[in-house]
C-alpha cells in the first residue's frame, strides 16, 4: 500500500526539512518518492506535516491513576473525566491532537502488569512505561553496599521484567523517610536508618542508567515538590548531577522563591539560567492551567502533606513497598494567587529555556492539567498576544511575581517541533520516530493551519499511525492498536538468585509474581513490546 | 466426555449455545451481565459486551467491596500493601474475623521492633471502635483491658497496620477506622489494609474501572457509562424485575423469576441457578492463563495454567464470540 500526503508543508528539525512536498508512505514506513503512483492520495494543501508528537511524562495508566478514577467518580462527566479518563478516551484524545506515543512515567516494578495490561486497552498510540526505583529496600541496600555493578544489575532485571523504556526515582529516599514518620525531606537529609541521603541515590541510579547504556537519563521527580523556595532544591540538584545527564520532571513544581508579601514568587528565571547552563539536563515543564483536576504521585510524603488542599475533599494515600502513592483531586483557579504564579512560571520556563531539544512539553498530567488543555499551551507559546489577554485576566499581584510580562518570544512550528517530535524521539532512543526520513515509523500528524490555533491542535486534519490514516479532524477513521516500547538491557544473572533469596525472606512471594510476560498483554494481531536498542 | 454446553436442559453445541445466548440479549430491553467471578481478560470482555447490548455490569461480590471505595471516594483514606505490611508492621490489629495473614516475626524493614499483633472483636463493633477513637483522641473513659491494651499499642506503635473485611463489619465502622487511622497520622504512622472481596472482585473493579472510568454497578442503557450503587444493583434488579436477560458469569448464579432470561457462563460444577442456557467453562489461572488480582502482593497477578483440568474455554473467549455474534445481529436488524 503507497500513500501519499500531497502539497504540505514538512517540517522535521531532524533532517532540517521545511519546504512544501510530498511525503511517501509504503506499508509502516516512510519512504523516498518511488516513482509510481499512490494507491491514497492525501491532499494537505496549506497544511502543515509534522511527525507524530511524543508524550514523554503523561500519568495515563497503572493502580494510581486507576485509583483516581474510582475516587471521583461524581466527576466522570462527558468527555473531561476530571483528569483520569478511561483509556478508550485517553487513546483518542491524544491521537486527535496529533500524538501518537505515549509514556506514562511512574510504574512500581510491584504494579507493572497492571500498567502495562492498561497500557494494552488504549487504542491508537504507542506507548511506555518508565519503572520506579530508589525508594525500594533491595536499591538502599546496593547502594549502601557500594555494590556498582550489581545496582546496574538490578536496574536492568527490573527494567526486563517490567517491561520499561528508562527508569525514574522519586523524591529518592523520601517514601522510606515517610514511613519512618518524616513530615519533609531534601536532597541531603539522610534516610533514616540507612546513613544515604537523596543525593547519593539519585547519583548511584544516574551510573546504573549510564553503565546500562538505556537512551533515557535517569528521570528524577526531585525533592521538595510545591514548596515556596524550593528553587534552591532544584538549583543544588542540576548541581548534584555533576555534569552528568539527568531528565528533571515537571520543573515548573520547583521553581517557586519565597518573595514577596505571600513568601511565594516565581523563580523560573534564575532556574531556566541555570538550565541553560547545563547541558547535561533535560527538562520537562509540568505546565499548569486553569480547572478542575486531580493529582496523581508517587511521592507519598508529599501527597500526604497535600490533603489539605483537597478539592473536593477527599483523597487516596497508599503507603508500600518502594513507592506507594497518593491521589488529590485539586482545582487550580484563575484568582488564586498562587495558581496564578505556577500557571506564569511554566511558561516562563518554557520562554526562558533557550535549546528546545531539551525542553519538553508536558503539564505533567493530569498534574498539572489534565492532556486535554495542550491546544491551549501550545496557542499561548505561538502568540504573545493571547498571553497578553490572559495575563490581563489574571491577580496583578501574582503577575508583579513573575518575569512573564515580559516576555515576548513565541514559539514557531520548527521549534514546536522540535519540542514535541524530535526531541523527545532523541531523549527516549526512538530511533525511527519523531522525524520524516525514509525509514521513519509512518506516524504523522498533518494540521490545517487557522486563526483559532488551539482549535487547529485539538483536532488534527489527519493523523497517520503506522502508515494508516487513522483520525480525521477528531473522528476515528480506522481503529489501530499501537504497542509497547521497552529497553532490554543485558545483564549478569547473578542478580536473579539474590532476588529471589531476598523476595523469599523479605516478603514470602516469588520474585516472578511481579514479572510482565508478553503473554499477558499480546493481542492476536501483533507483538506486545518493540524492543529500543541501548548503546553498546 | 461431558457436554460443553446445555440449552433447555439438553446438551447443545458451544456455538450454538453462544448464538442463542447472543440472540436472546439482543431482543432483551433491559441486560444485566452480572456474577462477574472472572479473570481480567473476562471482566474486559464482559465489559465490552455490555457496552454493545446498553447492559449493565455488577458483580457477586460487589457490596463488600463498594463498602471500601464508599469511605474512599466519600471522605478518602491512608492505606498499605500486604507486602509493606509484613515488611514494615511493628503493630497489627486485626478487626473481626479477618484472617491473621501476618507472621508474628519481627518486621523485616525495622528488625530491631518486635511485632505485636492484636486482635479486635466482639459485639457491637462501632461502639467500641469509637470507644478506641475517643481513647486515642486523648479523652478519658472506661473501657476494658483489651481496648486499652490496643490503644496504647496503636500509640507506641512507629507504623500500626489495620486489617479488616467489609464483608464483616459496617460501613459505619470502616469510616471510624479510617479516621482514627488518620488521626493517627497526625504524630505516628498507621494505614488500612483492607482485605479484598473475593471472586476477583478487586481484579475486576480495577479493569472495569480503566475501561469505563467506573468500577461495578455500571450501565451503558443510555450509550454512556453510568455508575449507581442502588440502580444498578443486580440482585435487586432481578427481584424487581428490571431487567429480562441476564448472563451471569462465575458460581452462585441466582434462580430468576418465571419469563427472565438466564444463561450461566461457569466452570463445571458450579450452582447455574435456573439457567436456560449453561456454557461450561475453563477457571481462569488453573486450566487457561490468566490476570488475577493476588491479595498476598495486592496487585494483579498472571497465572500460567498449570495443570488444566479440561480444554474449555475462558469466559473471556465466549464473551468475545457472544459479542461478535451481537453486532452482527444489530447490523442486520
């Protein structure tokens, strides 16, 4: 089957292409103009032709998010499901908008069935998991050991097993810490009763991922999340990385100062400075908007303090094993203060951080709004003027907190682009995604261009997924199930019987109870994982 | 060999059982899908089926353990996992009858607390738990040696768990648990842990739950999906005569009145009610490969068939066959 999308305007940043052409489909692939005629021919004259945009921290499945939506069912109303909408929807959603993979980034190794077998019932998209470590006893104990290899070792057998794209730690150390009855905990207080601060976690995890070769960084939710003044942390944590690579997670939650007459400010732009001075570092913005929304962690100790804020009042916090949880339904409102200042701060970093190959776009959702408010985002980094219009909506006081006034750069479609495709294919290793190239997986997403940009995002003119057209302007054309991308790095076996032993004492369950076998999520038509080479 | 399949009482065919079933729960105004004692992939089928037929979906045990997620999404909880639990619990208190799962060792996270393990029973349950609140509440009044005992030890304790089973106590008394577990909080740790209903009931509110946002007691008469705990109710549905066909899944199928429609999808062996129809089929995680929820690492779980006892097939395969068998019939009408 050659299709051919006719008359558009490409655009891949990763070829330098950006001129009006064709691009050729055979079967799944991209390929160079063959010379004969296309069995489809699709028109996208005055369009424009991305790749298909990659979701790299989005919470759509596993037990938290699932636990949302049995907390809130009051709120499963049409299609806005309070920022846990069942997979069906998540899956559409998404590909309308011109998506076509994403990761959901905090599975425990203990609960990754259940993700991935969510993960299996959302159509149209491929999709990942990063899996969790660093709270959990059996990584202390490596790390307190000194034993290097073994945590590399570890890391690789959990990633295997969970079937994961890259490994993520949380407020390292911080969930052990809560059990022990902390109420905070930063970069460099210790663990009680293991003598490890958070910092040497996250550097022992950060060698474990180098040594494995995985293409992620490690993927750090650092310390301190929410906190007025907690810049401080996110600053001493760029500097803990020592050069080496690190993915901070939703940076927006850690760029606040305590200035100010409410001892909340917004310090986005020492903390995009400090970003762009470190090139080992990627980020990912954690945008906030306006609206009803639930949060949905992993960091247990933060959610925990979280309660209070409840909206409406309720909540769901699971201590375990390793990380736990908690979910916090939460309204972010346009004349609170401090909403006003997150909202300003995201985008801030967003306008601030100048290298988009390591700047992503995400609002950390359902976070810090739920996937469904991306047209919006992407129309406000596109157009100061709808900036301008919203700031004007919003508390003065919370704007003198921020640089955001400002600001005058918009965003145009190569860097859109290369936020939201290429970038993040390079961040994750998804070598023939995120780009155009003959030899590219055929996910893509064509866009009719209009003055409403947030309509033009919302639901994309045509979006390609495997080669097959499978949403027009919304509707479904042809129902299309994506797969799972994992990394499978080698590993010394040894580990295994250590783990056993360890799970046998510790817990009196298997080590496999927890294992994801293809069998357990294959659908008929295809195979459940694609395998993502590590470097060598 | 036995038959795989009955229609009125006489051996039938498993397509020609599966055609009828299909027939009959297209022509019914009102289907219910209900027992619900399946594996994950049959709770998906199921689900999908009835998203098909605008029937409604609720499971046999479904009262326990709405009883749980009511105290959860009216006011929220702190809970645990089992394998925190046993790792971690230097204090464990078990209400009512629930089983004593927990090794009296000490825990293995903090080796140096030795682990106490007590036991709250007796009549009028909520009484005395509230006794136990006012206690740890800092108020001063009589009460016997046993809850004093457990009110002090919940105050020394660094991380208490509490275990019970909705099917057990009240509702009443889940929501004074939870609270008094998040008083506690305010200076020690303490958590729930619930023990799960059985027939996968656990399994199946969480995939029913990431299909259609909710967990049982769900109907898509509308075209949407809808959740109400006393609607969708399928004992009472049944008694009430709200619904006309209904396919149960699992053991303990209920007898219907005179003029219902019945057909049971169950392994060999089980209660098939009154059923019209009966489809005999394998159990999930002993005779085919399965996703199960597992209460000893509280997560879903896959079971390789070991040993299968027979080569019929999973409820999800028949509820799949079923449900092709409904569009067809819809798309023809």
């Amino acid at each position: 089957m050659l299709t051919r999308i006719s008359g558009g305007r490409i655009i891949d940043p990763t070829t330098g292409r950006d001129e009006i052409g064709d691009l050729w489909i055979e079967d799944q692939r991209i390929v160079a103009a063959p010379g004969r005629a296309a069995d489809l021919d699709c028109d996208a004259s005055g369009m424009i032709v991305l790749a298909g945009a990659i979701d790299i921290h989005s919470h759509i499945a596993g037990a938290n998010v699932n636990t949302a939506r049995l907390l809130l069912p009051e709120l499963h109303d049409g299609a806005m499901f309070a920022g846990a909408p069942p997979g069906e929807w998540i899956g559409r959603l998404f590909a309308a908008m011109g998506y076509t993979t994403v990761v959901e980034p905090a599975i425990s190794p203990h609960a990754a069935l259940q993700a991935q077998r969510e993960l299996a019932a959302i159509p149209f998209i491929d999709k990942a998991i990063l899996a969790v470590l660093g709270n959990d006893d059996f990584t202390l104990r490596l790390i307190r050991a000194g034993e290097t290899s073994a945590l590399a070792d570890y890391a690789a057998r959990t990633l295997g097993a969970s079937g994961g794209l890259g490994i993520k730690t949380i407020n390292p150390g911080g969930a052990v810490a809560f059990r022990e009855n902390a109420r905070s905990f930063s970069l460099d207080d210790e663990v009680p009763r293991w003598g490890l601060s958070s910092r040497a976690i996250m550097r022992a995890l950060q060698g474990a991922v180098a040594a494995l070769g995985v293409p992620h960084p490690l993927h750090l939710h650092s310390n301190n999340l929410g906190l007025p003044g907690n810049v401080e942390t996110a600053l001493a944590t760029i500097a803990a990385a020592e050069g080496e690579r690190l993915h901070l997670a939703h940076l927006q939650f850690y760029s606040y100062g305590a200035e100010g007459p409410r001892k909340f400010s917004s310090a986005a732009a020492r903390l995009a400075e400090a970003v762009n001075a470190a090139p080992n570092i990627s980020v990912d913005v954690g945008q906030v908007m306006f609206g009803q929304t639930v949060t949905i962690s992993s960091d247990v100790l933060r959610q925990f303090g979280a309660r209070a804020q409840a909206s409406p009042r309720k909540f769901a916090i699971t201590e375990a094993e390793g990380n736990g949880g908690g979910i916090v339904p939460y309204r972010y409102r346009r004349k609170n203060f401090f909403n006003a200042v997150q909202w300003a701060a995201g985008l801030e970093l967003f306008l601030l951080i100048h290298d988009p190959w390591r700047v992503f776009f995400t609002t950390d959702h359902p976070n810090g709004a739920p996937f469904t408010a991306y047209p919006d985002l992407f129309a406000l980094l596109m157009d100061r003027d709808l900036r301008a219009r919203w700031i004007a909506g919003l508390p003065e006081d919370a704007m003198a907190m921020t640089t955001l006034p400002s600001l005058t750069r918009e965003y145009d479609w190569r860097e859109i682009a290369i936020m939201t495709r290429a970038a993040p294919a390079r961040l994750l290793g998804l070598r023939d995604r995120g780009h155009l190239a003959p030899g590219a997986r055929a996910d893509i997403a064509v866009y009719r261009p209009q003055a409403d940009r947030a309509a033009m995002f919302r639901n994309a003119e045509m979006v390609f997924k495997d080669g097959k057209l499978i949403l027009r302007r919304g509707e479904v054309v042809r129902r299309h199930f994506g797969q799972a991308l994992r990394v499978a790095p080698g590993f010394d076996r040894a580990i295994e019987s250590r783990l056993e032993a360890y799970y046998d004492n510790v817990f009196g369950v298997p080590l496999q109870a927890f294992d994801v076998p293809e069998a357990a999520i294959a659908r008929k038509d295809q195979p459940a994982f694609e395998s993502v080479p590590c470097r060598a | 060999m036995t038959a795989e399949a009955w229609i009125a009482g006489r051996e039938a065919t498993r397509g020609a059982a599966i055609a009828a079933i299909a027939r009959r729960l297209v022509a019914s105004a009102n289907p219910l899908v209900a027992g619900l004692a399946t594996d994950i992939a049959g709770a998906e089928a199921a689900h999908d089926l009835a998203q098909r037929l605008g029937a409604v979906l609720d499971h046999r045990h479904s009262p326990a353990a709405l009883a749980d997620l009511a105290v959860m999404r009216e006011s929220g909880w702190l809970v645990t996992t089992p394998m925190e639990a046993r790792a971690m619990a230097d204090c464990v208190v078990l209400v009512g009858t629930t089983p004593p799962d927990l090794p009296h060792s000490p825990p293995p996270f903090a080796p140096e607390r030795a682990r106490r393990v007590f036991r709250l029973a007796g009549e009028d349950m909520m009484l005395r738990l509230g006794l136990l609140r006012a206690m740890l509440a800092g108020r001063r009044i009589a009460a016997d040696a046993d809850l004093t005992t457990i009110a002090q030890a919940l105050r020394a304790a660094r991380y208490a768990v509490i275990c019970w089973s909705a099917a057990d106590i009240s509702p009443l008394a889940i929501e004074m648990l939870c609270r008094l577990i998040e008083d506690l909080n305010d200076t020690t740790r303490c958590f729930g842990l619930p023990t799960p209903a059985p027939g996968n009931a656990a399994g199946v509110a969480q995939a029913l739950a990431w299909k259609s946002g909710f967990p049982f007691r769900l109907g898509y008469a509308r075209g949407r999906a809808e959740h109400d705990p006393w609607r969708f109710d399928a004992a009472r549905m049944i008694a009430a005569h709200e619904t006309d066909g209904v396919l149960w899944i699992g053991d303990e199928a209920p007898s219907v009145p005179a003029g219902m429609f019945l057909a049971v999808l169950a392994p060999e062996g089980s209660d098939t009610g009154n059923a019209e129809i009966v489809i005999s089929t394998a159990t999930p995680g002993r005779d085919a490969d399965a996703i199960l929820f597992d209460p000893m690492i509280g997560a879903l779980r896959f079971q390789r068939a070991a040993v299968p006892q027979n080569t019929l097939s999973p409820p999800a395969a028949i509820l799949e066959a079923i449900a092709a068998l409904c569009d067809q019939t819809v798309a023809t009408c």
